[in-house]
C-alpha cells in the first residue's frame, strides 16, 4: 500500500523543503522502505529549460530526458533514485494538458474549472505514482498563500480526503524567525501560515520549524498549542553546517518516529544512518584541503551549479579532502587580464555547462592557463567545447576557430549539432522555439580502450546524461588529435565526440555531458573523484 506526504512550506521561500523532503525519504529508506519523490511547481513555465538558472537555480536533467527542478537533483543525491521526467509538474504542464484534451473534446463541452479539471489532471500525477513505493513524497513548491499554489493545494487536500487520512500526511515547513530587538524566535509567521493552510482545508499533522538557533521547548509547546499539532510534531529543523548532516538531525529530533506515528505504523526497525555517519565526519574532518576555480557564468548565485558544487564536495569526501571552490566570471578574465592573479595557487580549474557568448573568451584564456601551467583542468559541456576550441587556436593554428553558438564568422571547430552534415542526412535546426531542442537526457558513449577516462571509469561503456545543441566537428579530430587532444570518447556511432583529454597533461579532460548530475554522496562520480585527487597532488606540488 502506498502512503503519501505532502510536504507544503510557508511564510517565506527558500527554506529547504527540498532538501527536507529529500532527506526525510533518505531516513525512510533506511528504515527499510522504499520511497518515490516528487514535485510539484506551480510556476507557468512548462519546464524550467529556458529559465534563467539566476532565478531559478540550475536546470536538474533526467535520464529520460526531462529538464526539471534543482529540487529533483537533491532527491536523487539522497535516496539515490534516479529522478524521472514525471517526477516533476508545473502549472503549464498541467495546463498544456488540460487546453488540449479539451481542442481534442476529451471533455465532451463540458465548462473547464479549475476545479475539477485542474486538480483532477494534477491528482492523476500524484495518483500515477501509486504501487512504484511505500512512501510517495510530494513537495509542493512555493508558498502557502501564493495565488499559485492554490490549486496545488486544492487538489492535495482531495486527495488526502480521497486516499484516506491512514494513508495521506500533511508537513508543513516554517520558519521561526529571531528577532535580536526581542532577543527571541517568533512562532507567530508560523501560527498565521498555519491559519492559512488550514483556511484551504488542510491540518498540518507534522511541523518542521527552520530556525538558526535552539527552540526552547516552552516555543515549541505555544506552537503546537496555537496550531492544533502535538507537541511531539512539533520538529525544529535547525541550520546545520553540511547538508548531508540533515538526516541525522531530522532523526535525532524524532521526525521520522514521528512520521511513522502519524500514519499509526508501530515500526521498531533498527535504522541503519552509519553511511550518512561517515559523511558527514568525512566532511567535517578532512585530512587537507584543496582549491578550485570554476570559471562560468552564473556565478553569484550558488543555487545555478548546485549539482556540480556537491559533486566536487563528493570528489572531496572520496578523497578525504575539504573542496575550496572559488568563482570567477568568465567576462572578468578578458582583456588585458593577468590569470595569475586570480588563478594562482588554485589546485584544479573546472569550466562548467553554460550558453551564449558572454564570458566565453575568459574561459577559453583560463583553458590556456590550465593547458600550460600544467593544473588539473576539467572541461564539462561548453567547457570541453571551450578546450577544443583553445587547442584549435593556440596549437593548431586555426586563429578565428570559434563555435556558431558565439560568432557566425571564423572557423566553426564547434557547431549546432545539425549542422555538419549537408547531404541531407541530418537538417539544420530550424525550430524556433527554444523549449525542447537541445540533445537532453542519457546517451551512452564509447570509450577508447586504454584512454585515461576509460580507466578512471574502469569500463569502456558508459551512459551519461547531456544537455546540449553543439557538439565538436568531428572532422577536426586528426587535427587537433596531432597536437596531443585526443577524442577519447565517442558517442557508440562514432559520429559525435562526447569526451577529450590531453596527452601532455597531469589532468585535462573534457566531456560533452554533465557528469554531476549523477553524483552522490555516497557514490561519487568517478571523475570527481580523480580530479580531485589529482588536485591534491597539484597541492603537493605548489
Ligand atoms: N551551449 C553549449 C551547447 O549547447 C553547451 C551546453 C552546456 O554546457 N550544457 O552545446
């Protein structure tokens, strides 16, 4: 039998209910269950892919091909799931839907409402996950009293009534927020959120209360007496220094006891938490540390390289060591620049995922810095694109070498993925909408025997997820191949190249996809894992 949470936030965004919900099914999964996460956003675009990852956060992408919320990616990093494209539902999606079953006349004239075609479309989402898990989490993203979420709400509410309230469990998540003035945390935001959720119909059985600080049990006990909630339900959440230490801490203020009460399971399992144990001490105590630069473009805000900045945590916890990163824009290393100013004492550089121009010419000089300095250097999607086409120009002597995604003038060593082949066999990209024309999801990818990449691997086959419109021409390949840039990976066709590495070098590998993506904590992506131990050998060196 499924059981369902729901998990809603309130009084303000950004308070980790992803995070939250991820790491309540990680403690779920290690009582024995098995669990299923999902999300729904009630924001109108249709997916998130042509959001700006500055609003937004990145884009998290499936195997199947989704362009999702980042939120999906905590999920898979906590339970190891791997996210699904009908993990995750927006308000145009729901919408999209419902405009065209009715242009089809699924709806035989019928007047379409909100209620209940609206929330009948979002409760068939939540109800397609019945019988794939124990537990089915769903996070509602936004804010209680968002004119957004309200048929979110609605729809849950139903399907609480529906489901029965054995199987249905209502979180809510607040924040108490302290106020130095009174020098205490301040329970009423909470007790109004509460109000509000209530007002749509639903009683919140579970509160879990952000806070910076201690919540002194007479605060907890006017919360649960204010918002109708036992005072065992009533769980601080406070703020901890790894993330990966909120499953601990969720445990040890009982909220996973509590969830179990909740639903009336009397579950005496003996959950096992030892591999976060070891985590979070590795995390906390490392044997040394290591400095990366990345060089991208959305640099000040943390949230739009989430998935790549805890896969290079996790390359620390393999290696034992605390990962440093320092962000640089690319725009600020162009012109008449001195990278080793910035660059100088960096362990490792990383040039991750990114589009557009902007930036692109400082990329392609910390690539040079990295190339001839001998620092580990790890190029992932536009950044392997950006090493071809540093090798092109410096070593290959292809001056305007360039990619039609920057400059429709000089020579395209990188072009839309359509566009090598004028025989027809392929046609050039002409879709005008930007929305669901990039190579997305999981594609394998041939490894040469022997390459550095393979070995790292330890396996010549492999299935990486992607997100791109260029590729490298391959017709390049000998070329630059003479000048110690070998394509050490193919797609299995042999037509498009999905990994580089050089000869003549420490460390320099590029790669086509997004190896982050899949990264976990307690499974850390291979090449996370060797580029930061070949950071720490850099570290020895200078
Ligand atoms: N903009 C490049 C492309 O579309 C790289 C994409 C990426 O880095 N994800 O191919």
């Amino acid at each position: 039998m499924t059981r369902y949470i729901f998990i809603t936030g309130g009084v303000v965004s950004s308070l980790g209910k992803g995070l939250g919900s991820a790491a309540l099914g990680a403690l779920l999964q290690a009582r024995g269950y098995k669990v299923r996460l999902c999300k729904l956003d009630p924001y109108l675009n249709v997916d998130p892919g042509t959001m700006s990852p500055f609003q937004h956060g990145e884009v998290y992408v499936t195997d199947d091909g989704a362009e999702t919320d980042l939120d999906l990616g905590h999920y898979e990093r906590f339970t190891g799931v791997p996210a699904r494209k009908n993990d995750n539902i927006t308000t145009g999606q729901v919408y999209t839907e419902v405009l065209s079953k009715e242009r089809k006349g699924d709806y035989l004239g019928a007047t379409i409402q909100v209620i209940p075609h609206i929330t009948n479309e979002i409760k068939d989402f939540i109800h397609e996950k019945e019988g794939t898990a124990d537990f089915v989490l769903c996070e509602i993203g936004g804010t209680v009293g968002d004119i957004e979420s309200l048929p979110f709400l609605e729809a849950i509410r139903q399907f609480g009534n529906e489901v029965g309230a054995d199987r249905a469990l209502y979180i809510h998540v607040t924040l108490l927020p302290y106020i130095p003035a009174a020098g205490e945390l301040k329970t009423k935001p909470t007790q109004h959120s509460v109000k509000e959720l209530m007002s749509y119909g639903i009683r919140p059985q579970i509160l879990l209360c952000r806070a910076d600080r201690e919540i002194a049990q007479d605060e907890r006990d006017k919360i649960a007496l204010f918002c109708n909630i036992a005072k065992d339900k009533v769980i601080p959440a406070l703020d901890v220094s790894t993330i990966y230490e909120v499953p601990l801490s969720y445990h040890g203020e009982g909220l996973d006891h509590q969830v179990m009460d909740s639903f009336g399971i009397k579950d005496i399992a003996n959950l096992d938490l030892s591999i976060w144990e070891r985590i979070v001490r590795r995390v906390k105590e490392p044997e040394g540390k290591v400095k990366i630069a990345i060089v991208g473009k959305y640099t000040n805000l943390a949230d739009s390289y989430k998935s790549l900045n805890e896969a290079l945590v996790h390359g620390g916890i393999a290696n034992k060591i605390e990962v440093e990163l320092k962000f640089f824009e690319g725009e600020d290393f162009e012109g008449d620049v001195d990278l080793a100013q910035h660059l100088q004492g960096v362990h490792g550089i990383l040039v991750p995922g990114g589009f557009g121009k902007r930036g692109t010419e400082g990329k392609i000089k910390a690539v040079q810095y990295a190339r001839e300095k001998k620092i580990p250097y790890f190029g992932i999607c536009l950044g392997m694109q950006m090493a071809i086409i540093e090798a092109a120009r410096n070593l290959c002597g292809i001056e305007d070498a360039t990619s039609s995604e920057l400059n429709d003038g000089g020579e395209h060593i990188v072009g839309l993925m359509t566009e090598w082949e004028q025989d027809g066999k392929k046609q050039a990209g002409t879709d005008k909408d930007l929305g669901g024309t990039m190579r997305v999801g999981a594609y394998p990818a041939k490894l040469t025997e022997g390459s550095r990449i393979a070995e790292i691997y330890g396996s010549a086959d492999i299935s990486e997820r992607h997100r791109h419109r260029y590729e490298v021409n391959i017709n390049y390949k000998d070329k630059l191949e003479e000048q110690g840039c070998v394509f050490s990976g193919l797609s299995p066709d042999g037509e498009l190249p999905e990994t580089m590495e050089r000869i003549d070098h420490p460390w320099f590998i590029g790669v086509q996809y997004h190896p982050e993506l899949k990264s976990k904590p307690f499974d850390p992506h291979p090449l996370f894992v060797s580029f930061i131990k070949a950071a720490v050998e850099q570290s020895r060196l200078v």
